[in-house]
C-alpha cells in the first residue's frame, strides 16, 4: 500500500486485507491497476458476514475492480466512513434477512455496477445518490422496498436522487417506492434513467414512482402505479397494469415509441433514446 490518503496522493490499495486497515480518517483511496482486478468473496468470506462491511475511506475510486460472491446478513450491509463509491463492479451478491434492511449501501454510488439478489422482510437500498449507474437487482420482501430513502431533519435541506442511470428490477414486494423523504425539508429526483424489469405486487395499493424529468419506465406490473414528480417522464402502456394513472406529464407510450429518437425528441426530451 502506497500513497499518504490526500486527494493529490490518495492511498493505493491492491487486496482486500490492505483496504480493511485503513482507518476512518482515510480520506482519499484508489485500487491500483493490476492485470487481476477481482476480489471473490468466496474466497475471504465464504459463509458470509453477518455485521456491516466497513468500506474504509471518504473516497473510493475502485478503479473499475470487481467484488463478487459477496454473502450478507447484516441490516446495514455496506458501511463506513464512507461519501462515495466509484467505479466499483459488485455483482453476483445476496443480501438475506428475516428482518428489516436499512441499507445496502451508505455511499453516493458514482459510475458503478450493481447486480445481485436481495430477500428480506423489507428493505431500503440506500440513503444517498446514484449517479450514471446500472442496477440489476431481484428483489424478494414480504412488506416494501424503497430504492432511495432520503433521511434528513429540520436544520436545512437535503436533497437525494437517481439520475443518469439504467435500473432493471425484478420485484416481489408488497409496495415500491422509487424515492422516499421522511421530513418536509428534505427533497428527491429522478432525473434521466432508464427503468425496466417487472413488479409483481402483493399489496392492495398503488406503486408509487416519485420522479424528476425524462425518465422511462418501461416496467410490467400486476397492479397500479401512480407518478408523483412534476416532470416529463415516459411509461410503457403496453406493459404497466391497465388502470395505471397518467397525467400530462407521465405519458403512456408503446414499445415501438420508446424505442424511437424522433418520438422521445418530440414528446420533450432532450435526446436519446432507450437502447433496451
């Protein structure tokens, strides 16, 4: 391990037992180049942890690393010190537990790509952003899941959101909240994703998608969801439950639509098109 942990000579850590040394003062760590950038899970953890894993460092670029295998029990799974995660591939995981999950990950989550499998009875994904991301989560809760839950108070403002980001989800739940604020000061956007996958809902009211501006759902559904968000977002009507509700700033359209630079370009958006 090399570097003196400051954003011009950020610490250089190679392996999992470097990083885990690092103290909650480290303010600035980045995982080096190395022909082998894999950390299996199976091979330090196999049976699995059942507290939180401490990501050590303010910020963590992991430089396009990959975690894998990564087996958890533990209601806050990721921790730490910790404000934002970069360039981190963590995929093939599974969070398990009877009870509750506060959060995967206590981390602004930057350029990252998450995949894996989470059960539980409920669970929140996390506290804090998701910028230019890709998720790709099955998600099995006997009560709610909440994607980002935005905890804040009463002595200032806090803003929490999704943007840039391609989020595929496969959901059993009996509710589903994209974006959630606890307190009247705190605040939440959506802003150009791309969501897709399938909600299957075992609960008798409507899911909710709290978004911002120019985001896509292209989501089957067995049941209503409602759209809180005074921007312009597109939903698959051939997909979403019959009786979904719709406004003039959440317009239904059809696959081919969605799928088609000139119509997303004339419904408002700024550009682009889904490539799924």
């Amino acid at each position: 391990m090399t570097g003196t942990g400051t954003e011009n000579d950020p610490y250089i850590v190679d392996n999992w037992e470097d990083f885990q040394k690092l103290n909650f003062n480290s303010s600035y760590v980045k995982w080096a180049d190395s022909e082998n950038k894999i950390i299996d899970f199976n091979d330090i953890m196999p049976e699995g942890y059942t507290e939180t894993v401490n990501f050590n460092g303010y910020f963590i670029d992991f430089n396009g690393w990959t975690f894998k295998n990564f087996h958890s029990t533990a209601d806050i799974v990721i921790g730490g010190n910790v404000s934002q995660i970069k360039n981190l591939i963590f995929k093939d995981f599974y969070i398990f537990s009877a009870g509750e999950i506060n959060c995967i990950f206590n981390a602004v989550l930057e350029n990252c790509v998450i995949s894996g499998v989470i059960t539980a009875e409920k669970a929140t994904f996390t506290h804090d952003n998701i910028t230019d991301s890709a998720l790709n989560l099955k998600i099995t809760l006997k009560n709610d899941f909440t994607l980002v839950k935005v905890s804040g108070g009463n002595s200032g403002t806090t803003t929490r959101y999704i943007t840039g980001s391609k989020i595929n989800i496969d959901i059993l739940s009996s509710y589903f909240i994209i974006g959630n604020a606890e307190y009247y000061d705190t605040k939440f956007y959506a802003d150009n994703n791309i969501f897709t996958g399938k909600m299957t809902f075992t609960g008798n009211k409507a899911i909710t998608l709290q978004g911002g501006n120019y985001n896509i759902f292209a989501l089957k559904s067995n049941y209503v969801f409602l759209y809180q968000g005074s921007g312009l977002s597109l939903y698959n009507s051939e997909l979403a439950h019959k009786n979904t509700k719709s406004t003039d700033v959440f317009i239904g359209c059809t696959t081919k639509q969605l799928k088609d630079p000139a119509y997303l370009y004339n419904s408002g958006f700024p550009a682009g098109v889904s490539d799924d």
